[in-house]
C-alpha cells in the first residue's frame, strides 16, 4: 500500500534525507520519500494489513529524529 501525507515543520533538505533513511531501514517499509519542498511524506509498505502499525512507527521515529516535525494524517 502507498501513502502520502504532509509534513508539517520539517526544517531542511539534509533533516528530509535523514529521516527519510531512518524510515527506510523500518521493518514492514518497502519505501519512503520525503520530499522537503513539498513537505511530503509518500510511505509504501509490503504488506496492507500493517499499514497502521507501520505508520504509528514511523511517526514515533519522526518524533525522535525531528521533534519539531509531525506527520499530518
């Protein structure tokens, strides 16, 4: 499944490509594109039925690399 959501407070390109390889490296994450000058977040997983739990740990993640960052659902 293919999500993308907006991306509220990330600050710049180098925060973007840092979270956006944290998110890559998550179990369940087939691919993860965070684009800073969109302020999006496109997330694809391998499996549909763990969509949410792949999301609720990608949004923990988020909070911990860039606090000031939220994903917007």
């Amino acid at each position: 499944m293919r999500k993308s959501f907006k991306l509220d407070e990330i600050d710049c390109a180098v925060c973007a490509q840092k979270l956006e390889d944290a998110i890559g490296k998550l179990p369940g994450v087939e691919k993860a594109r965070v684009n800073f000058l969109t302020q999006k977040l496109t997330l694809t997983t391998a499996d549909d039925a763990d969509f949410d739990e792949v999301l609720d740990r990608v949004v923990k993640l988020t909070a911990d690399i860039e606090p000031d960052c939220e994903i917007l659902r």
